[in-house]
C-alpha cells in the first residue's frame, strides 16, 4: 500500500496536522516506505469514535445533536411551505387533476365544435388550417385559464 502524507491524513480526518504527528509518534498511525499509513488512521479514527460512543453522556449529546437537527430541518420546512415555497403532495395532485380535466374537456368538445364547419370544407389545406387554429385557440384558453388559476406563463423557467 501507497504512504500517503501527515497533511494528508489530517485533511481526510478533519484533524491538526499536529495531532496527526502525535499519532505517529505514539505509534498509533504506522510509517511506510512511502509516508504513512492512511487505512490505520481510519482504522484508528473509527475505534476512538466507537469508544466514545461508549460513553452515555456522549451518546446524548449525539442524540441531543441530532434531536436539533431533524427540528430545524421540520422548521425550516415549515417556514418554506408558509412563504408559499413548498406544497404538499395532494394541492400538487388536485391541481394536476384540475389541470388535466381543463384539458379533456377542451379536446373533447372539438368533434362538437369543428364538426358542422368541416362537412362544408373540400379541401385539406383548409381543413388543416381550420384544425390548426382551432387547437391553437384552445390551448391559448387553457394557458390563460392556467395563468390566472395558478400564476403559470406557459414557459418554463429555469432555475
């Protein structure tokens, strides 16, 4: 195996670079060829973690630690959903099913609409423009329904 540096050890460990010599010196990090030994510094890291996690009042502070972290992650959700910045799932799912009733019902009642108006046509380059116009007009109808229901342009905004 490869030797790597003090330094390097200490950057891979969140460590002094003094603390790391001390190891060394203690005989705990082994010396190479090469540098040191950086599989026995983690070796090392992970038994004293282990060993202080023995202790009960380190398990809870840990705990305590952790207790704080998952109640700021709550809050922080908490404060994004009251700026307006998170929705939860089911607003997200009825406005999908609204969104997507507005749009069945515009192309269904097409066959309705066009119908009568198309009988009378012969020939095809009206009857695609005729079609063409017509979608075009119902999609600009839900665009604007959806821009006045929930704020959206019709473009996507990139982030």
């Amino acid at each position: 195996m490869a030797g790597v540096s003090a330094q390097y050890i200490a950057d891979k460990l969140g460590e002094n670079v003094r603390n790391v010599y001390r190891k060394i010196e203690q005989g705990v990090i082994p010396k190479l060829d090469d540098g040191y030994d950086l599989e026995a510094a983690y070796e090392n890291e992970i038994a004293t973690l282990r060993e202080k996690l023995k202790d009960p009042r380190i398990a809870l502070t840990i705990a305590q630690t952790r207790l704080t972290e998952a109640k700021a992650g709550r809050e922080e959700l908490q404060l994004e959903k009251d700026k307006g910045d998170l929705i939860s799932i089911t607003e997200v799912q009825e406005s999908i099913g609204y969104g997507l009733e507005a749009i069945r019902s515009q192309f269904v009642s097409l066959p309705n609409v066009c119908s009568v108006r198309l009988s009378g046509m012969e020939n095809t380059r009206d009857i695609e423009n005729y079609l063409s116009d017509l979608i075009d007009q119902r999609l600009a109808e839900l665009e604007n329904r959806f821009e006045n229901s929930y704020g959206y342009n019709g473009h996507r905004e990139n982030n």
